[in-house]
C-alpha cells in the first residue's frame, strides 16, 4: 500500500468517523463551550498564540485560566496539542458542527 492509497483510507475513515460521532461531537462541545467566553476562548486557541495573548484578548481572564481550560479540554479531546509546547489548537471547526460563532451571533 503506498502513501497515496493510505491518505485515502485515512480521509475516508475519518469521514465515517465524523458522520457516526456527529451527535456525540456536537453534544461535548455545547456542553464545554456553554458561554461566550469559553465559545471565544475555543475560536481563538489555533495552535499559535499563547495563553497571555488570548487572556488579553478575552479581557476578563487569566491566562493560568486559559492554561487550566486547555489542559481540561486536551484530557476530553477537544483540542490537541500543537507544535509549541504549551500550547493546543482547537480539534474541530466549529462551523462544521453547526455551532454558531461568536462574531456570528
């Protein structure tokens, strides 16, 4: 089997994954991301910036807050790890969920 067969298989697996989860997937992230904030929060952790920079940005949190939310939504699985130590990116669009976005509302 070569690279190109198993890039196949694996956007295939991962379309019946999203398509069998679904209702489970939307259920977990309407539960964690019931505010505002924590709807921001997600939108904002892209794998790039650092929890002091979207602690700013969010304007009424700490980023020890920020720090501790990210570790509770690793061990759940809503984000992973990003290239930087420290640091998560958000492991679903939230869009393709239906979940409305807070530059949306």
């Amino acid at each position: 089997m070569d690279i190109e067969q198993l890039g196949s298989l694996f956007e295939e697996f991962l379309r019946i994954y999203k398509l069998v989860n679904r209702k489970i997937i939307i259920d977990l992230l309407t539960t964690e991301l019931n505010t505002s904030q924590l709807l921001k929060l997600y939108e904002l952790t892209d794998g790039e910036k650092p929890t002091r920079e979207i602690a700013s940005l969010l304007g009424n949190i700490s980023h020890v807050t920020v720090a501790n939310i990210w570790k509770r939504w690793a061990i759940i699985g809503i984000v992973i790890p990003a290239e930087r130590k420290g640091r998560y990116k958000a492991a679903f669009n939230l869009s393709e969920y239906g979940i409305i976005s807070v530059e949306n509302e």
